[in-house]
C-alpha cells in the first residue's frame, strides 16, 4: 500500500467540502476521483497533496504521516501533484520551467538540464519554447512535465485533462498511459467521464462531501445513485463498445 | 550596437569602458560622477536579489546600507581601527537584521514583508538618532587623513573608483553565478507563482531568506563603501528612506530580476540626478525625487519591468539570440 | 491630573489615527493592497483645509467636507489611471505604484508649500476647556470626537447599507459579486474615494488642533501600517479600536520617556506584532 487516507474531513466553517472519506492507493495503480462540480473531490485531493490541512482524519504515504506536511515536504516525499489552472513560470523556457522541478532529485545544474531534457522528450514538447507562449494543451503537458521531473512515485493530477479539444484529450491520454508504464502511481481528478473509463481500474465517485459509490469504472456507472448524481437523470449510459467522447458534463 | 556580438564581447566591451571611464574622463567633476554611479549600481544590484531576483518588494533597504555604513566609522571610532575591519560587522548585523524581518514576514503575502521593511527602516533611523553611542543626530567620523591604505581614506577619487567598481564586479558576477544554478531558478520560480514553486518541492521561506540574506550583505557593503568615501555618516544619509528609494528606483528603471539592470539604471539616474541638482541649485535635490517619484509610478504602470525588459520586447531577433547562447 | 490630560489628549489624537487607518484597512480588506501614498493623502487634507480656510473662508465644517471630497475626487482618479492597470500585476508594480505616488504628492508639496511646519489661523474652535478638571483645547476635543464618529459611520456604512454589502461582496469574491451583477470596477474605485475621503477629512481635522509639514505623511502612513497591523488586516471597527490604543501608547511613551520616543515605541510594537501575530491583534487568521 502507497497511500493510504483515513477519514478525511475538511470543513470550512459550517460547511462539510469533504466527510469522512477513504481511499487507499496500492503501488501501480491508477484511481480516478470524479464527481459533479463542489462534490469535494478537489478539496479531497488538496488534502492529499498537502495544500489543505484537513480538519480530521489522516493520510500516510509509504507508512509515514503526512497529513500535516507542508506542499514542499510531499514533493520531497514522493507525492506530485499538478494544477487545474497550470502554474506555468511564464519567463521561463519549457526546459528551464522543467528545470525547477528537476533540481529537487539534482541539485547541480548539469543534471537537473539533462534530466529534464529526458522527461521534456516523454512529453512531447519543444524545450526552447518560452513558457508564456503555450496554449493550454501545451501548460498541461508541461505541468506533467514539471511534476515529473520531481521523481513522484506517487502522482495526483488535477483535472489536467479538462478543456482540451478530444484529439488533444487523446494525446493526454497517451501521455498519462507512458507516465505510468515507467512505474508511477497516479490518483486522477477528472470531469471527463471517458477519461476514467479508458485509464483507470478503480474510482471513487464524490457527491456532496462523501464517497457514495466505489469499484471499477464499469461497475459505478451502473449503480442508480451515481447515475443520478454525477451524470444526471437524463444521462444514457453509452452502448458498448461506443467511441470515447469528451464532455460528459 | 550590432546584434551580431556574443554576450561575452558585450561583457568584455562594458568592462573595458567602465575601466577606462577614469582615464579617459580625467576632470574631478566626472570622476565623481563615476563613483557616484558605481556606489548607486552596487546598492541597486545588491537589492536586485531579492527585490528582483525573488520579487520581495523590500522599501527599506537603507536599514542594511546603513548598518554596513555605521559599522566602519564605529570602530574607528570607538577603538581607532581601520575602518576596513568594520565591513565584516556590518555584513554579520545586516545578516542578523534580515532574519529578524524575514522570518516571520515571509510566511505572509509580499505587502507584509514591503509594509515590515519601511517601518523597520524608520524605526533604525529615529532610534540611531537618539543614540549617544553612534553618535545621535550628528553620527560618525572617520578618520581625517589615511594611516595607510587599509584606511580607505584617499585624496584622489581614482581609488575610491577602482575599488567601487571591483565589489561591482563581485556582486554582479555572484548574481550571474547564482542565475544559472538552482538557487537561480528557485529564485525565479518564488517570484513567478509560491504555490507552484512549492508543488515542485521548492522551500519558498528559506529560499526568500537565503536571497534577503545575500542582498543584505551586499548592501552593507555597499554602505561601507559610502562611509569609506565620505569619511562621515548620520542617520538620514544612511538610513534615510531616500536611501532606499534609490536603489528602488534605480534597480526597476534599468531593469529588476535582470543581471545588467541595475547597472542600466544607474547609468541613466545618476547624470539625471547631477544635472537636476545642478541646474536647480540647492533646492533641485527636492525636485530630483518628485521626478523620481514620477519614473517609478510611470514604470509600475507602464513597464515593471523596466528599460531592459522593454529593448528586449521590441528587439525581439536580438533577444532571441541571447536566450539562445 | 496631569496624567488623565496626557491619557484623553493621546485617545483624542488616536481618534484621528483611527478615521484615517480605517481607510487604509478597507483598501486593504477589498484588494490585499497597500497604499503607501496614504499618509500623503492625509498630509493633502490638511494642505487643502488650510488653502480653503486662507482663500475662501469658513469654517471647520466647510473645509472638513471640502478635505474629504478633493481627497475622494483624488482617490478615485488614482485608482482609475493607476491601481486598477497595476493591481493584477506583479508585485513590483504593486508596491511601486502607490510607494511613487507618495514620492510625488509629498516632495510636490515640498516644491509648493516648503518644509516649513504651518498651521491653521485662529477660528471658532481655539481656546480651551476644562472638564472636571482637566484642561483640553477644543479644537483636539471637538476633532478627536468627530473622528470617532466618522470611522463609526464608516463601519455602519459598511456593515449596514447595500452599498456597504456590494463593497464586501466584492472583497469576499470578486467573481461571484460579478455574476450578482456588482460591478467590482465601480467598487473598488469607490472604496478608493472613501478611503483617500476618510485620509483627507482626518487631515483637515489633524489641522484643526496640530501643525503639520510636508513631511507628516511618512509619518502617518506608518501609523497606520501600526494601527491596521493591530486591528486586524481589514477590520475598521478593529482599526477604530487599535487607533485609539495607538494614540494611547504614544502619548504615554512621549510623556514617559521623551517625546522623541513615541514613534520608536508604535514602531517597535509594529516589528513585535509581526512576530507575535502576523495575521492582527484582533483580526481573524
């Protein structure tokens, strides 16, 4: 077991984001989070990654407590983690934003280029680019990249597929497929649907602050309240065997 | 100037003018301009890495100037020593000081470390004043005529020149040195976005603490060199706000967060500030600072980032190349 | 005796702190900006009540109102032509913006009314008044209560009205009060004329009962930072209170210790409230 959460609460205020919610992560796996919009899977999700404290309950990454760690300590753990919003460094260049993430495994200069020059190659993007001037496919493919470069075992992406047109969901997809073939762990938060079906094994599906339904992707599809509560009455499950499509919400 | 130079023909050129400046402008008139402008872009440097660099906004930059200014002429005064051996003392208590406002204003948005770095400034300044032992509101003297060399105390300005420009070259060369490896980047990386430096694993507290700590130092320096000068300091030449306001000023108009903007900065200000103060006699020095005030409210609107970022952007082939090399 | 006359003069003076802080709290509270342009706002105020008293006349209640509106007028031009281009900028250019613009307005003032230290002729508010036996100038009486019940009217208005809930609509969630058609735009720019307003009218009543120079804003704007560090970042019942105790303590350590004392004590209580609790004295983490 990699990552394991106990009964994570997080409330602000009076108001519940997330209620006593579980999940455990074996090694080489991948796991989506999804859920309808203000289900608390992304307060879920910044509590693992440590950019929230939640109010109880904890998390242990590879027997250790980490619940209290700060975003820094979890990225020297092993925990990456990438944003909704990717936070590219504007003036730097693809290799140099890469670069960052690279000096934390190695420390002097040579190395950490020559590392993110490897990961740069994995994801398909021109080094010299200058951050400011990606669209967003490009800063989502270089906050994977950015992550990478930290050496994660464990990686949460954060709806880092979203807003992509589908032939650039694919390609993600692709890219994700590669990530973790090299051996990397992967928690996803994602709006897509298809997304989930295709990549992972095993989901959690979030509806205001609780986990209400877990198993394969094929399984919760079919249970009434996760219908009704992500994908809406109206929603028709797709026949088998239909293409993918992007934007089930 | 040709696009077609590599960066070190540029360096080696710069270098070579500004040894030459001396020799070839001999008057004191323009040597003492030359100091002028050496001193200005050594404090707008130092202040570069952390208010540039890191992009911690710090006005109060003179609490560090003043230290460096004050540790000299305290120990010549007060045991006779040269005032060389205070350099040192003024690095350790500037260190000292950017701790005790580092450490808890960086945990916090960049507004509190601006509003920490003023007040903490005025505050030195008033109680330096009212204090017998560093000489209240009248301050120190050093030494009237040089014991030796270590005295820094010359006739000429042409020593005074030639050590000012080698720290320049100490600290630019530093600040170059640091642009290219990790801290460099981590530098880069706390200013552009805190959240994501930390997703990678960056520790943004110790990495703005590290860049005030160096800035401090240099900065202290810089105001040993202006005591080592003048022979004499008081509290508001040395922790004066205009002090502050200076390097401010001079480090955003050339450029902050780059290597050579400060340098540009300087360049620029200093003959401005001289003629000002000279076409407008004695009170030209108030309109000197309305006119500062008018260029740093027109370069927060306008272009924060300064004259170097602007030639950048509208040369963009010349730009190009030297991200290239 | 001499000791309750020392107490009530610093609360009368913290008054005054407090109708100017709060301004500088609510621009603070709506943006997560700091003017450092605002003691010159208040140095402004009083160079205005003193044009107003020597060219057109009146009295206190004239060119109190005349302060507050060219203050606001002032306020609201800034923040059209400089905050909002810089506020979504880099942090340089935050800083710089309003840390320039106090440059500008008070060496400005320098050039026009010089250093030397003035103060308001005569009027209807010189001479003292004794109360139970302490002896006050009314002109400090009559501008320490109006302060007080200025920076009341502030928080009412802001706590009360809709405009007041449109402001902090905006501070809370500047998306969200979009989508409930609030134009955070217009709010801000007023939260800029109230705010310069609040400095402006606090400087013309400072003039009533003090002189002043050029210079005074640099000392204001750092009082301020003292008084909404003690406050809470943001809360003008906080900064009403905390002005007071400003006002309070640096009396005291004027009458104490000496008079050039009394800054060295508020600034230092700065330093030590930023080690101790950053987040204010009385304001919410």
């Amino acid at each position: 077991m990699l990552l394991e959460a106990k009964n994570v609460s997080k409330a602000f205020g009076s108001f519940l984001a997330v209620s006593g919610a579980d999940l455990t992560v074996d090694e080489g796996e991948i796991i989506g989070l999804i859920g309808p919009n203000g289900a608390g899977k992304s307060t879920f999700f910044n509590c693992l990654a440590g950019d929230t404290l939640p109010t109880t309950g904890r998390v242990v990454f590879d027997g250790k407590d980490v619940t209290r760690a700060s975003p820094e300590a979890h990225a020297r753990a092993g925990i990456g983690r990438t944003f909704q919003v990717p936070a590219t460094f504007e003036d730097m260049t693809v290799l140099e934003n890469v670069m960052v993430g690279a000096f934390l495994r190695h420390p002097h200069r040579n190395d950490a280029r020559d590392h993110a020059r490897r990961i740069v190659e994995l994801t398909g993007l021109r080094p010299d680019q200058s951050g400011r001037s990606l669209g967003t496919p490009g800063r989502k493919r270089l906050g994977i990249a950015q992550v990478l470069a930290t050496e994660p075992r464990l990686l949460l992406l954060d709806e880092s597929l979203a807003g992509l047109t589908p032939t650039e969901v694919q390609e993600a997809i692709a890219l994700v497929r590669r990530v973790h073939q090299t051996g990397v762990t992967i928690v996803i938060v994602e709006h897509i649907m298809d997304v989930i079906m295709t990549l992972t094994k095993r989901v959690l599906v979030f509806n205001q602050g609780h986990v209400i339904a877990s198993g394969t992707p094929e399984q919760v599809v079919r249970q009434d309240a996760v219908i009704e509560a992500y994908l809406g009455r109206a929603h028709r499950r797709p026949p088998p065997g239909s293409p993918p499509q992007a934007g089930a919400s | 100037m040709k696009s077609s130079f590599p960066p070190y023909l540029r360096i080696v050129l710069l270098a070579a003018a500004l040894l030459a400046f001396p020799l070839v402008f001999t008057g004191a008139f323009y040597r003492d301009i030359g100091v002028t402008f050496l001193l200005a872009a050594i404090s707008a440097s130092a202040w570069n890495i952390v208010g540039g660099y890191a992009g911690q906004v710090s006005v109060g930059h003179s609490m560090f100037f003043g230290v460096g200014a004050y540790a000299p002429l305290l120990l010549y005064t007060l045991f006779g020593w040269p005032p060389i051996a205070g350099i040192p003392l003024g690095i350790a208590i500037a260190i000292a000081l950017a701790i005790v406002i580092g450490m808890p204003t960086f945990r916090l948005t960049g507004h509190y470390f601006s509003m920490a770095t003023i007040a903490v400034a005025e505050l030195i300044r008033i109680f330096v004043g009212t204090w017998d032992f560093v000489g209240a509101a009248i301050g120190l003297q050093g030494p009237a005529r040089a014991r030796g060399w270590w005295d820094l105390t010359f006739r000429s300005e042409l020593p005074y020149y030639y050590i000012f420009l080698a720290v320049l070259g100490i600290v630019l060369a530093t600040t170059a040195f640091i642009e290219r490896r990790r801290f460099g980047f981590y530098l880069r990386a706390v200013k552009a976005s805190e959240r994501a430096a930390r997703s990678l694993g960056v520790s943004v507290r110790r990495t703005k603490l590290q860049a005030l700590a160096l800035s401090a130092a240099f900065t202290s320096v810089a105001g040993s060199l202006y005591a080592a000068k003048t022979g004499f300091i008081d509290p508001d030449s040395g922790f004066g706000i205009l002090v502050s306001v200076q390097m401010l000023i001079v480090a955003a108009l050339g450029g902050a967060g780059m290597l050579f903007g400060p340098l540009l900065g300087a360049a620029i200000l200093i003959p401005l500030q001289t003629a000002t103060n000279t076409w407008f006699g004695g009170g030209g020095s108030g309109l000197t600072y309305i006119l500062y005030g008018g260029i740093i409210v027109l370069i927060a609107r306008f272009e924060p980032g300064g004259l170097l970022e602007l030639w950048h952007r509208i040369r963009p082939r010349w730009s190009r190349r030297a991200h290239a090399a | 005796m001499v000791a309750v006359q020392v107490i009530v003069g610093g609360l009368l003076l913290g008054a005054i702190y407090a109708l100017f802080s709060s301004g500088l709290t609510l621009i603070w509270g709506m943006m997560n900006f700091i003017n450092f342009a605002h003691g010159e706002f208040v140095m402004l105020g009083m160079y205005v009540a003193l044009l107003v008293v020597v060219y057109i006349g009146g009295g206190p209640a004239i060119f109190g109102i005349a302060a507050a509106v060219a203050l606001a007028v002032l306020g609201i031009a800034i923040y059209f032509s400089l905050i909002r281009h810089v506020i979504r900028g880099p942090m340089l250019a935050q800083i710089l913006s309003t840390f320039g613009l106090a440059l500008l307005l008070r060496y400005t003032a320098f050039w026009i009314f010089s250093a030397n230290f003035v103060s308001l002729p005569a009027n209807a508010l010189s001479g003292t008044v004794s109360l139970a036996g302490v002896y006050l100038p009314v002109a400090q009486l009559v501008a320490g209560i109006v302060a007080i019940v200025l920076t009341i009217g502030l928080h009412l208005l802001l706590t009360r009205t809709a405009v007041g809930s449109k402001l902090l609509a905006v501070a809370e969630d500047r998306t969200a009060a979009m989508l409930m058609g609030i134009r955070p735009d217009r709010m801000q720019a007023l939260a800029w004329g109230l705010s310069a307003g609040a400095a402006g009218i606090a400087g013309a009543l400072m003039a009533i009962a003090y002189p002043w120079s050029p210079s005074v804003g640099e000392t204001f704007v750092l009082i301020a930072f003292v008084v909404v560090a003690l406050g809470g970042f943001g809360s003008v019942l906080g900064s009403l209170y905390a002005g007071l105790i400003t006002g309070l303590i640096q009396a005291v350590s004027a009458f104490w210790l000496g008079a050039i004392y009394k800054d060295i004590v508020v600034y230092g209580l700065f330093v030590a409230l930023l080690w101790l609790r950053p987040q204010g004295l009385m304001g919410k983490a």
